[in-house]
C-alpha cells in the first residue's frame, strides 16, 4: 500500500469519526462527558485496526480447534465452556473503550462534520503589544528614520523638477532672445527651469553664439528634447534632493490583544408538560453547542436557567433533569436571563449566546407582547429557540412558529424543531449556521 493509499485511508477514517461524532450526539451517553472533555465510546468511534489476511490460512500453529483470527497463546474454548465462569472482577477502568477529545477538538470535528467554521471575535481588551513598525511619525530617533521613504520623496522631487539643460541653452542662442524670453517659453512648455538659472547659463553662451538660430522654430527643428526618463537610463542619477521635511520615523503600531470571551445562557421550560422525552431532547442539542462554543472561546461560561410561571437560576446537573408542575410562562426566563447579563456580562466585553428550549407551549400573549420584545432588547450574537415535541405540535404550542414568523428577516435568531434524535444534528446545524451567515 502506497502513501497515496495511507493518506485517502486517513481520509475515510476522518470521514468515518464524523459520522460516528453524528452518531454519538444523537444516541449516545452525553453524562459520560465533562465540561473539559468530551468522551467518545470506542463502539461508535470505528478507530483503525490491523486485521489478518483472510486468504492467508496458515501462520503460528496453535493446536486442534484453533481458528484464524484468533488470539495468538490463547487457551482454545472448549465444549461445554460458556464463559460464564466465576472469577474476581477487574477493578481499573478500561481506557481503551472511549475515545477522548477536548471541547477545541469537538468544535473542529463538527465544523468538519457540518461545514461550518465560526470565526469567533475578540471582546474584552486584555492586552497592548507593539507588532511591526508600520506606522509613521515626523520624529523619532535616527535607527527609525524611514530611509526607503526618504530616499523615493526625494526621487519624486528630482523627477518633478529635472529638465533638459543643453536644450535650454539652445534656446538661448536663439537671434534676438534674451533670459525674460526663454523664461516664458519655457513656462509655455512646462519646463521646471528658474528664472536664475537661465540668467547665469545665458552669461556663459559665447557671444558669437547667441544668432546661431534665426528663430525657435528653427532651433526646434533642429534639436532633440531628451526626455526625463531617457536622460537618467542615460546618465544616471547624480544628486537626490533630500528635505527635512520628508523625513520620516517608523514607530511599530500597538496591536490590541483581546480576549475572546462568551456567556451562554441555556434557557429550559420545566413545567408540567415538559415530561422525560421532551427534557432528553433538550439535553441532546444543548449539550453539544455548549462543547462546541467552549472550544471555540478563550474563556466560556454558562448559565442555566429553567422556568416555569416564574424562572430561577439553577446549576448543570439540575437543568437537565428539573421537573415542575407548575404552568408555562416564557418571558419570565428572559427577565432573568437579561438581569444577568446586563450585571455580570456587559456586551461591550463578552459574546452572548441565549439559547432557550421547550415544547412551544406559553401562557397567551406572552410570547407577542413580552418575549419577542424582550429578544429585540437582549444584544446577543445569536438567540435560538428549540421545539422539542416528540409526538408532533401540541394544540398550544404556537411560541417557536411565532418566534419564526416575527424574526424571519433577523440574521442573529435560530429556531429549530426536534421531535425525535435524528432531528438533532439538523437543529444543532441551523442554529450554527445562522450565527455564520449573520
């Protein structure tokens, strides 16, 4: 097997560990993971493996009953031995049965998995470092002086006020011309020459010399103008005129580091009808967009909220798993979630992200009159809201669609449906997706 065959293998198993990423986010045992570290069973994660040659039926002789494939220095099970047999139970946890990735390496797999890839931004000013020196002041030390600069400010003069001397001085010889003449015939023809330096050249033309032309037309005839760019791949270039005045100090421009700090706030109905189906689906989409985001900032934290007339702020385990009795009343969870914010998480310093779930069930009018209000209010980079319904829409359960229809044309509002596992990833995807378009 070449290395063009290793690197497509290498392709296909990424491709694979994807797929069994999907896999695991819809079906698997999410409590097995932590905040830092996301725990992959080995049975979904299908890792590489050598495997014998199936057509290759010789090898290491192990005796009578031995079959290919099997383990090498094994005892061979024999008839009547069912593997039931009593014996001390292993007290060390296999490290081989999960496979382990950090929240950073989660967020780059379901980026991979989704096609997506969230630049996150920097909020919070934690740092001034000097990068290079690209910006420009009249002073400084010598050791910056901008001598590149310099050098071209001056080229530019001398190119701008460079002219054709011997053809000047042709001009002087012109029957009956004097300097106030060719001064104003040069002026006609935009050629840079002082009235000075015509007065001294025309002191150095021999007087024999001053009738050679009967008229500038003549002498115009007769000789070539040269040309400012002709005249230096001629010559070269002597003298640069350099100024005080184009000079120029390099100082390196100060780089703000800032810190890429996010708050998400998970937002959970636990009221009545939220029963155990309802609260699994909630868990299975927050869960991956809380690693996700984790991996994706410098700093994340998280705040959980769960509601049901009225909304208190609780830890992680209980999120998930609080159950009440009580009825539904939705904007009482954004009150608190905009409390929260606007003491703890100032916008100008953190990313927010206010992520809320239930079955769409809420108390009439609640959604039109106070919680849509409430999420035009609330500055975050993303609002989203997940239907979780496993038997389909309820009756009452109108908040996501009114949600949808009211934030239609808005790019930083996601509402997804999930009514069963297989919707997770979809919903997961809609609600990424429209942070990167917005």
């Amino acid at each position: 097997m070449g290395l063009k065959d290793d690197l497509e293998r290498y392709r296909e198993i990424g491709e694979e560990r994807r797929q069994d990423l999907a896999e695991f986010i819809q079906y698997g045992d999410l409590g097995g993971s932590r905040g830092d570290e996301v725990r992959i069973p080995i049975k979904i994660v299908d890792l590489p493996e050598f495997a014998y040659d199936q057509r290759d039926q010789g090898g290491v002789g192990q005796g009578e009953g031995a079959e290919p494939g099997d383990p090498v220095g094994q005892p061979q099970p024999q008839p009547g031995d069912d593997g039931d047999e009593d014996g001390e139970p292993g007290e060390e946890g296999g490290e081989h049965e999960y496979y382990e990735m950090d929240p950073e390496e989660f967020a780059e797999e379901l980026d991979e998995r989704l096609g997506l890839d969230l630049d996150p931004k920097g909020k919070k000013v934690i740092e001034e470092t000097e990068g290079d020196f690209t910006d420009i002041t009249r002073t400084g030390p010598s050791s910056t002086l901008d001598f590149e600069r310099l050098f071209k400010q001056g080229l530019k003069r001398k190119l701008a006020m460079d002219f054709d001397e011997d053809y000047v001085r042709e001009a002087l010889k012109v029957d009956g011309w004097g300097p106030a003449t060719v001064f104003e015939w040069a002026r006609e023809r935009n050629i840079v020459v002082s009235k000075a330096w015509i007065e001294d050249a025309y002191e150095d033309v021999p007087d024999d010399e001053k009738t050679t032309w009967a008229s500038i037309e003549e002498m115009e005839a007769n000789v070539e103008q040269t040309d400012t760019p002709q005249r230096i791949r001629r010559e070269g270039v002597q003298e640069i005129p350099f100024r005080r005045e184009d000079e120029r100090y390099r100082y390196p421009e100060i780089v703000e580091e800032r810190e890429k700090n996010v708050v998400v706030v998970n937002i959970r109905d636990v009221s009545g009808s939220m029963r155990q189906k309802k609260r699994e689906l909630v868990e299975r989409t927050f869960t991956p967009l809380d690693w996700y985001l984790q991996g994706k900032y410098d700093n994340a934290e998280f705040v959980y909220i769960a509601h049901d007339a009225d909304a208190w702020e609780v830890d992680r385990d209980e999120f998930f798993g609080i159950r009440s009795g009580g009825g539904t009343r939705i904007s009482s969870a954004y009150d608190l979630a905009a409390a929260i914010l606007e003491e703890e998480y100032p916008w100008s310093e953190w990313n927010r992200y206010v992520f809320a779930a239930g079955d769409s069930e809420n108390s009439s009018n609640d959604t039109e009159e106070k919680v849509i209000p409430m999420m035009e209010q609330i500055p975050a980079n993303l609002h989203a809201y997940v239907e979780t319904q496993p038997s389909g829409n309820a009756i009452n359960a109108t908040h996501a669609e009114e949600v949808e229809r009211s934030f239609r044309d808005s790019d930083n509002v996601a509402v997804a449906y999930v009514s069963s596992p297989e919707d997770v990833i979809d919903a997961i995807y809609e609600i990424l997706s429209t942070e990167e378009e917005g």
